[in-house]
C-alpha cells in the first residue's frame, strides 16, 4: 500500500520596483536574464534559449546550444501581466508536476533572488 503525503504550499514574496507588466516580462520572455542556466537547466551551461508558449496548455522548455529541446513545464494559465500558472516537471520519471503559481502581487520562487532583483531595477 502507498502512502501520499501533502506538503503545505511553499510561498516567497520578493519586492521590486517595477511595473506589474515589466516584472511578468522579465520574469517569462526573458528569464535567461536571471535564471541560473550553467547551474539549474537539464544541460547546464549549454543552454542557447527558454522558450515560453504564451498560451494555456502551451510548453516552457529549454533549447540547447546543440538544438536538443528539453521540457520544464506546462502552462496551465496565462493571464499577462496578472500571472500564469505551470506545472513544473523537468524529470520524465517524477510522479506528478509541481504546481507553481505566480499572480500579479508576485509571489515568487527561485533559488536566485537577488539575481532576478537586479534585473528587474
């Protein structure tokens, strides 16, 4: 018999003075500005470009300097500059995404967050 186990939702607020819509620009198109590709990507350091699907059920994924394409998420809500919905899932053998949600009072999550604070200035 297998058990589930529930994990509480894991929220973190980072603060920026910029426009709702600047903060969701940086934060989706241009990730690859602060997202630490070398560290945290499926092919770490060979990463040319993330590309997002701006459309429910569209994908984010990450192309390689090679050209091999690599799933991150799923969009389940896209709602610019409001906020958007994925489910995370990097790992094709993981037994269901992580959901993460980020809405217009930007709540975020990233192991980076004074990166991302800088790029947003």
């Amino acid at each position: 018999m297998s058990e589930t186990m529930t994990v509480a939702p894991v929220v973190k607020s980072v603060y920026v003075k910029c426009s709702v819509a600047n903060a969701f620009e940086v934060f989706t198109r241009g990730i690859g500005s602060w997202w630490p590709l070398d560290q945290l990507a499926l092919a770490p350091g060979e990463v040319k470009e993330v590309v997002w699907e701006e459309r429910e059920r569209g994908e984010v994924y990450e192309i390689s300097n090679s050209g091999d394409r690599s799933h991150w998420a799923t969009v389940l809500e896209w709602e610019p500059p409001a906020g958007f919905t994925i489910a995370w899932k990097v790992d094709p053998d993981a037994v269901a995404a992580t959901e993460v949600e980020v809405r217009k009072d930007w709540r975020l999550w990233t192991d980076d967050y004074n990166n991302l604070v800088q790029v947003l200035k």
